[in-house]
C-alpha cells in the first residue's frame, strides 16, 4: 500500500508518457490520409470522420469495464491486454478490404487504448497519492500535446510515400514496442487493499464515486473541457482547409505551433499547481472563458490567425484546468483508482464525443461552435467561486 506520494523517476514517467499517447496516436497520425481512404473506399470525408468518432466512443465507454478490471487484476495485466488489443486491430485496419472492416477495427481499438490510459491515471493515483496527481497529469498533458505537432507531419510522410494503410502498419510497430517495454520494466503499482466488489459489469460500483460531489464536479468540468480540445481537433482542419483556402501546410503550421505553445505551458503550469493547487483551478477557468468571449469576438474574421489566438491563449487554460481536475477528482478514491479512473476517462472521452455530435446540428460556423463550448465552462467558474465545497 502507498501511504507517501512517491517521487517521480524517468523510468515511471516514460512508461506512463508511453500508456497515454496510445489514444492520441491513433486519432492523429491518419488526419492528412482522410481523402485518400475516402478515394479508396468510396465513401465521404464525413463517413470516414465516422472512424475518429467510433474510436472515441469506444475509449469512453470501454473504461467502465477496464477500470475494475485495473482494480481486480492489476495495472499491468490489463495494459498488457490493452496493448495487444490495439496492435491486433491496428493490423486488422491495415488489412482491411472495405470501409465497414476498416471502421469495426476502429472500434476495436478504441477498446484497446482505454485500457492503456485508465491504467495510466490509475498508476498516478497509486504513486503519486492526491497531493501531485494533478501536477503530474499537467506533465502527462503536455507529453501527449508532442503528438498533434508531430503524428500528422509523419502520418502525411507515410501516406505519400506507402499509402494510407502504412499509418496502422506503423502503429501495429508501436504497440509491439509499448508491449515489450511495458512487460519488461514496469512494475506493479496497484495498493494490496485495492477494493473490487461484484460483477464486473455491474455499473452500480460506479454510483458511491459519481455521487460524490467533488467527483462530479470535476470530472464533468474536465468533459466540457475536452469537448472544446475534441470540437477544435475535429473542425480546424476542415475550416483552415476548406472554409479559408489553404493547404494542408497551412494547417500543419498552425497546429504545430498550437501543439508547441501547449507543450510550454504543461510544462510550466505544473509547478504552479503544486504551489497553488486551488488558485491554479479558477484561473485556468477564467483563461478559457476568456478565450471563448475572444473566439466569438474574433468569429467576423475569416482568417487562421482569429480562429487559432484564443486557441493560444487557451493552451494555458487547458494546461492549468485539466491536471488540476483531474487530480481533485481522483483524490477521495485511493483503493478504487482504477474504477474512479475509468468513470472519470468515461465521462471525459464518451461525455465529450456526445457533447460535440449534440451541439453540432446547432449549424454553427466552427468558431462559433468553439466559441459555445467554452463558455459552456461558465457554470463551473459560478459554483468554484461562489460554493465552498467546490473551492
């Protein structure tokens, strides 16, 4: 059992950078190849987004399961299962005859990359206890935040070069490789008094957490979070491409550049939220509602530049908000880490999937639809500045 926040090692910290970009590698590497699979296949770029939002449903809800899972088995067998899950489907999609095999591989693999990130929240939470979960979470952020800069650069490579399949062929490579190093150095990280009780399909283990006011807060205030991240990733590159005339150049420059500031503040940002873990909280709100109000004000421009300087200034927000969440949710559960894990990963990728698909028959321009998503945060500013037991 741990009793004492451990102190980060590179060994640790790598595997978990490991376990978390399995989700965003798998969203990212094939953007630039979406014309080129719906050429293939006969089918709309619209049907082929169809794929990210099968994957994404399935990493939500496939949590509930792999959570307890986690709790009942351990943090490495079910990341091990995950793991091979992902590089099986992944070599499935690479194979894939039609787009109907090319869409279930998707979803299989969405299945296999919640396994690897439960597990990693689970991990914090088991080494890390309730005090610098969230700093290290920030840290974890800005890891992944390394993947949309780089996946569509090296996804556009292997497409031009060996055709869009390539890309899960590489993936099939990267998942073999997270297999033997997790395997091999890491260790088990979950508590001997870990409590599993029931079926494993029974939901109702989730009721005492979700309940939980500080839980719920939180971890619906990192859904509404991740649906402006989710709404952005998803329309950006159809704006910058389609709506304002430019290349797939001009999109990769603004996203890496996006990515690059991202990266800065996840790394900064954590060493605020170990000084002032609540005060890092409400002003990483105000930062994202303040980029919602400068997205609806910039929305009369069309150009890149209006679409991506709220997204600038947002990349702080994110960094300040989703770490400190995310660890004031997990706190009040040390021996159910993996469940609170799961419901939290649940609510954050399937919550913020069904968010995103609801508001888009708004019909709105996209940055006006980002716009929305941020000030939906507003609430949650109201009650963490008005209502003590948020606070």
């Amino acid at each position: 059992m741990h009793t004492q926040p451990a102190k980060p090692n590179l060994t640790l910290l790598l595997i978990l950078a490991l376990l978390v970009i399995f989700c965003p590698m798998a969203i990212d590497i094939y953007l630039p190849a979406f014309p080129t699979i719906a050429e293939q296949f006969l089918v709309t770029e619209q049907q082929v987004q169809q794929t990210v939002a099968i994957f994404m449903l399935t990493v939500g809800l496939g949590q509930l399961i792999a959570g307890p899972l986690a709790d009942r088995f351990g943090r490495k067998p079910v990341a091990l299962v995950g793991i091979s899950l992902y590089a099986g489907s992944a070599l499935i999609a690479y194979c894939a005859p039609s787009f109907e095999v090319l869409l279930s591989a998707r979803a299989l693999q969405g299945l296999g990359a919640c396994a690897t990130f439960v597990v990693a929240f689970a991990i914090v939470r088991d080494k890390f206890g309730s005090e610098r979960s969230g700093q290290i979470i920030t840290y974890l952020n800005g890891i992944v935040c390394f993947i949309p800069a780089l996946a569509p650069i090296l996804g556009a490579w292997l497409t031009v070069k060996f055709g869009w399949e390539m890309n899960f062929l590489f993936l099939t490579g990267f998942a073999l490789l997270g297999f033997i190093v997790t395997f091999f150095f890491f260790r088990e990280t979950r508590p001997a008094d870990s409590v599993y009780q029931g079926h494993i399909l029974d939901l109702r283990r989730f009721i005492p957490i979700i309940s939980t006011p500080l839980f719920l807060f939180n971890s619906l205030l990192c859904m509404v979070t991740m649906s402006v991240i989710l709404v952005f990733v998803t329309l950006a590159p159809g704006w910058i491409i389609t709506e304002l005339g430019g290349s797939v150049a001009n999109f990769t420059f603004w996203f890496s550049l996006n990515a690059v500031l991202s990266i800065i503040a996840s790394f900064i940002m954590p060493l605020y939220i170990k000084r002032h873990p609540k005060r890092a909280l409400k002003i990483g709100l105000l930062l994202l509602v303040g980029s919602g109000l400068l997205m609806l004000l910039f929305s009369q421009y069309k150009s890149a530049l209006a679409l991506m300087i709220p997204m600038f200034v947002a990349a702080f927000g994110f960094a300040l908000t989703l770490g400190s969440a995310a660890g004031r949710a997990l706190s009040l559960f040390p021996k159910q880490a993996g469940t609170a894990s799961a419901l939290l990963g649940a609510m954050q990728m399937s919550g913020a999937s069904l968010l995103v698909f609801i508001t888009q028959f708004l019909q709105l321009q996209t940055p006006i639809l980002i716009g929305v998503h941020f000030l939906l945060l507003v609430p949650f500013s109201y009650l963490l500045f008005r209502k003590a037991q948020f606070s």
